[in-house]
C-alpha cells in the first residue's frame, strides 16, 4: 500500500452506515465506515479500529464528522479514503430529524446497481422494495491467523474489550430485495453492524439465540416493511471479489422523500 502524492485532504461527511468490523494484523479490529458528503458524493473511510478510539471520537451514525484522509494505490475504489492514523476524528454535530438527513443523502441517489456500474461507481443509494429479510448460518469461529492476532491484541487492551473482539456472530443477515426503478431483484448480505450488536444483545438477555435472531428481525422488518416510508439500500462493492453487498438500509417516510424530490 502506498499513498498517492498530493491526495491528502479534510473531508466533512455525514455517516450513514458502520459495518460488521474485520479483524486487522495491523490494528487488531477495523470498522469500514461509509457516509456522504454535502454534495452527494460517497466516502468509504477506512481502517478505523472502531472500539479503540477514544470516547470522544467514536461517532454514530447521522453524526457530521471531520478526518484528515488520503487516497492510495491498494484500494482504488473511487470512494474510498484511508484515515491518516492518529489524526483526530471530529464530530461536528449530529442530524437529528429525517429531514435534516434526507437533504444530504437524496444527492447520492441512483437508479440501480448497473447505473452505478455504468459511472464507475463502487458505493451509492438506490431505492428498493423489500423482499424478505432473514438470516443463514455463517462461520462460527475466526480463522488460526484471525485468533492470533486477537491474543497479541489482548496483551496491550483490557481483558472485556478482547472478550468483545474475539465474540464472532454465527449468522449473516441478508435481504431479498427489487430495485424500485429498473425491476431487478437480488439477495445481498447485510454488513450493518447494528444488527450485529443488536443479536449480541439480545442473544445475552434471553440467552436463546433462536429468540434474539427473532428479534433483531422483528426490529429490521418494522422499520422497512411499512407502506408509509421509502426503503434505500446504502450498496458497496467488496474491494477484492467487486460483488454488490448492503452495507446499509436507510428509510424515511415518503411524505418527507417526495418533498426533497421537488427541491
């Protein structure tokens, strides 16, 4: 990997999606944040060691954000920024209403995942109609490579944090859905972390994984599932195999949508 001169630049963003966090030899644990800028344009940011960051500094998502960011050569998705390691994240403020959030993400809008293609684009917002959203069995543990550099990891961090890092869900969450504008229907998986920490939660408060699988359905399907919003699905292609993933749903009532259409 190596920078690519004269591309270092402060970026503003408005986070719009966290996903299920990678084990790192480098940093122990990334997170690949995405967001969008006032102008429409989508940010991949990345490595950022999410639960290593200083309280002040661990954003959530609606939060603006200011980074100090470069490009380079191992990672050429138009999108994607690599966060200069030990410069401050700042968090500017946070939007709190949909409408406040919709006049930043309805410039990121596109008809579907050939229109992306067609722009040479890797990550933007497309408007969909929900299928089904359910879950299959994934890998249970983390690979000998990955459990190693957790037990390196756990001589500089505490002990809770690590029991964190080394817990891997056993499930993907995927989604069965048809872009609302050309008709074409997928199945993509679902990276958003929320829902992972949701299944942790609930999985440790019941202690049936079955009820909290449940759960965390329950909870996806009432917020998309509703004839009363506008579902979008945040898509971005994985930096190595280029396939369409969900790196997040984003949902707001339709009223407020078809208003920021005729801005």
């Amino acid at each position: 990997m190596s920078k690519i001169p004269n591309s270092e630049q402060t970026l503003e963003l408005l986070i719009n999606c966290k996903t299920y966090p990678a084990i790192s030899k480098k940093y122990i644990e990334t997170v690949c944040t995405g967001g969008v800028q006032v102008d429409g344009t989508f940010v991949r940011l990345y490595p950022i060691p999410f639960r290593f960051l200083e309280r002040e500094e661990q954003y959530k998502r609606w939060d603006i954000i200011q980074v100090r960011a470069y490009k380079d050569t191992k990672d050429r998705r138009p999108e994607s920024w690599h966060l200069i390691h030990g410069t401050p994240i700042n968090i500017v403020k946070s939007l709190t209403t949909d409408k406040q959030r919709w006049e930043w993400m309805n410039k990121a809008v596109f008809q579907g995942a050939e229109d992306l293609e067609s722009q040479g684009k890797t990550n933007g917002l497309v408007e969909i109609e929900p299928i089904e959203f359910y879950w299959q069995p994934d890998k249970k543990e983390w690979t000998p490579s990955q459990i190693k550099t957790l037990s390196q990891g756990s001589l500089f961090d505490s002990k809770d944090k690590m029991a964190q890092l080394a817990t891997r869900v056993p499930w993907q969450f995927r989604l069965k859905y048809r872009e609302k504008v050309t008709g074409r229907e997928d199945d993509g998986k679902v990276l958003a972390w929320s829902n992972y920490q949701g299944y942790l939660r609930f999985s440790k408060d019941t202690g049936d994984e079955n009820v909290a699988l449940e759960m965390v359905a329950d909870k996806v399907r009432r917020s998309i599932f509703s004839k009363d919003k506008t579902v979008y699905a945040i898509l971005g292609t994985h930096s190595r195999f280029g396939h369409w993933m969900i790196s997040g749903l984003y949902h707001l009532p339709t009223k407020i949508q078809r208003q920021g259409c005729l801005l």
